[in-house]
C-alpha cells in the first residue's frame, strides 16, 4: 500500500464526462490498495473567465476580494469529483483550503503555502476516504481566502504531498509526460522517462508549460517524487504505479539511470519575452544600477543582459529583456529616469523568442554553447543576446524563426526520435 496524491488539470476537469473519466482513475488507483487524496484544478478557462469579471467590476480590483472570485473554480470542480465518486460508490469528501487549513502567507494572487494542518485529512484517508481538495486556494493568517498565483493548483499538489508524506505525487494532465521539446514544433521531439528536478526547474522557467515553476522547486526541497502523466486514457492503460509518465528524479537518482542521459536533456521555447534597448547610456560605474534599480523595485524581472562595449565619447549601449507583459511598464518607468540614467532612446522589440537549451550533462561538459551558436549560425539565425546557467544556455532570436531554431537544435544535440515515420 502507498499513500498517493493526484492532481488533475483544467483540461482534465472540464466537463461532466471527463470528470467521470478523472474519477474512475482515482478510484482505480484506491482499488490498487493505496490511499487517495485528488487536488483538482479549475475546469479549463475558468479561472480566466472569473478574472475577467474582477476586472470588469473594479479594474483597480482589491487582491484579497479578486481570490475569493478566483478560488470559486476549484471549489466547483472539487465538489462535483466528489458527488461523482460517490455516484461511484466510493466515499469521498472535499476539503476545501480553509477547511483543512492549508496555511499561506497574506499575499493575495501570489500567495506561499507556509503550512498544511493534514491530521483530519489522513485520519480520513486512512478510514477509505477519498480526499479531494481545490488547488490553487489557501487561508491567510488573517483568516482570508488566498491563491498561489496562476497554474498553483500544481503546487498545492505538491505542498499537500509534502505534508501527508506521500510516496508519489502523480501530476495528469493532458499530456503523457515531458518531452525533450514541444511536439507540436518537433514531430520527432521524444517522452523523457526521466527529468532531474534541476532540469524541470529550468526547463519549467524557460517556457516548458507543463508545470509550475513554484511546484517544481519544491519538490525539490521537500524530496516530494513527482510523475508527469496523462489522464487522456482508457482502462486498459498502464498503471501509473508502473511509472508511465516522466519521473521527476534527484541528481543520484538519475546518476543510477544513466543509461539514457544525455548532454541535453530538452529544448525549451519561450515567447513572452520583450528586448529594450537603451542607446548611449554614460560608461561610468553606477549607470547601469540606475536602469535595473527601478526595475527591480516595480518587480520586474530582467532575465538577459547586454553592456556592449564602451564607445570613444564614453558611451554604451545596455539590451535586456523583460516579461512581454511588464514591457509597457518598464519602458514607462525608464522613460521617467531618463535624465538620471542619461540614455538617449529606448528601442523596443517584442518580435522575439528565448530559446533554451538544457541538460545537466552540461556541467561537465564542454562545446554545448558552441553547438548551439553553430547549429544556428548554419541556418542563418541571428542570436541578439546570450544568457548562461549551470545547466542552460538560452539565446534570444527573431521570433519568427522559433520552430526552425528548435528543430535544428533539436536534431544537433541528437535528440530526434529514430523511428518516427518520416
Ligand atoms: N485554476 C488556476 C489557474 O488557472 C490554478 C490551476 O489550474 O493550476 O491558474
Ligand atoms: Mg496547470
């Protein structure tokens, strides 16, 4: 017997028959002798409808009322998982964020789940109980409805198996695992069987959408083993104790499975990236903390950076890049400290995609950047700017030449499927 957690995605959850589909699932995976508790999401593009009707009743909406609307999603799909296992025969009953509670800290819309009281909700596991709890909610220490930020129903996944101790937290979704890139651009892209959490970490951040990053880094903290699988099957399919999906693993776990390592694990694309650029900013030390200080206290992240080399009158010019959806704001703030900073113009371009590649084949590995600047280079793809980690190299390129550059990467670091049908 295991104690499991499973978390179902919006796609998953929309609709009377695939919430039929979700729940024979579960109760398959109680019939296997384990004990169950379901986090659930919101039934797909709900949660973007209730944030429309914020907008549209205050646009100046307060946070703290904006996550009672928004919750509302996963409290519906919880309790008809719930009606629909029982219909089943199976005793079930839902827990809803406050109920349990699970503990966050008071930030509205972005909140951190700090604690989970789970002593009832085990008690009631152990008794036959299936558990179904709304993701994405919690409680503030002020007693008010919270929600982790978008796409948190994965992290309230992971944080309730933190808390019982699961042995596996299983993420459904609607696809069957994580692929070296996205196969909708790669026909040959290939299901990893297994990811380290490092990788899933950065290939998460760099536009990989199948988990949220928050969920991702704290699996990794709290050695919460986490599958990635589909709930798109039917009844013949195999086990999820039979790990069909993708694993996420530790560093030594992957160590042991070396077999299918390799120096790039995956391609990651992400096109919601914005470039700045700042003409003749004086080459003097402090002028480049005048650009990212307002930045950074306006919370915007800046993720690839450029100072180009010093002109004769002492002049440079700074590139980096911001979320697409904090350009407006950005430039409007640096056009604020135009004469503290003492740039000339701000050129924008939205027309461009992050491509990242990573693998922590890499660390000890030398030539992945230089394969990847060749493989582009080859193609005639210019790269604008250049960012590293440990275990990723991104490059920032013309947008329209994203699925050409992923597939050529793609087929360079020796990724492509052998026997797909060509
Ligand atoms: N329903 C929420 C959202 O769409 C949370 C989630 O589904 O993970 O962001
Ligand atoms: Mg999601």
């Amino acid at each position: 017997m295991a104690r499991i957690v499973m978390k179902f995605g919006g796609t998953s959850m929309a609709g009377t028959e695939r919430i039929r589909r979700v729940a024979s699932i579960v109760r398959r995976q109680q019939a296997a002798g384990h004990e169950v508790a379901v986090v659930v999401s919101a039934m797909a593009g709900e949660t973007d409808r209730l944030v429309n009707f914020c907008r549209e009743a205050n646009p100046l909406y307060d946070p703290a009322e904006y996550d009672v609307v928004v919750a509302s999603g996963e409290q519906v799909t919880s309790g008809l998982l719930a009606l629909t296992l029982q219909a089943m025969g199976c005793k079930a009953r839902s827990w809803l964020g406050w109920q349990m509670p699970i503990h966050t800290v008071e930030a509205h819309a972005k909140a951190r789940v700090t604690a989970i009281d789970s002593d009832a909700l085990v008690a009631s596991m152990q008794a036959g109980e299936i558990a179904v709890i709304p993701g994405f909610q919690g409680l503030s220490a002020d007693n008010r409805i919270t929600t982790l930020g978008r796409g948190g129903s994965d992290t309230s996944a992971v944080a309730v198996a933190a808390a019982i101790g699961a042995d596996r937290c299983d993420i459904y979704t609607d696809v069957d695992g994580v692929y070296t890139t996205d196969p909708r651009i790669v026909s040959r892209a290939r299901k990893l069987n297994h990811v380290t959490y490092e990788e899933m970490l950065e290939l998460a951040s760099v536009g990989a959408k199948v988990l949220q990053t928050r969920s991702v880094s704290l699996a990794m903290k709290e050695n919460v083993r986490v599958q990635v699988l589909s709930s798109f099957i039917g009844d013949d399919a195999v086990p999820a104790d039979e790990l069909p999906g993708t694993m996420i693993v530790s560093d030594e776990e992957m160590e042991g499975l070396d077999m299918e390592r390799q120096l790039v694990t995956g391609i990651a694309l992400d096109k919601n990236e914005a470039k700045l650029i700042l003409t003749r900013v004086p080459d003097r030390p402090g002028a480049v903390s005048t650009i990212f200080a307002p930045l950074a206290d306006a919370s915007i992240n800046v993720d690839m950076i450029i100072q180009n080399v010093g002109r004769d009158k002492g002049e440079t010019d700074v590139t980096f890049t911001v979320p697409l959806a904090d350009l407006a704001r950005a430039q409007a703030l640096l056009e604020d400290k135009r004469d503290e900073i003492g740039f000339n113009r701000i050129i924008t371009d939205s027309d461009v995609a992050k491509i990242s590649v990573v693998g922590v084949g890499m660390k000890s590995h030398a030539g992945v950047a230089a394969t990847m600047f060749k493989a582009l280079a080859d193609r005639g793809i210019n790269i604008q700017a250049i960012s590293t980690s440990e275990i990723k190299v991104s490059v920032l390129i013309e947008e329209a030449e994203t699925e050409l550059a992923v597939r050529v990467l793609h087929t360079a670091y020796g990724l492509d499927a052998e026997d797909e049908a060509a």
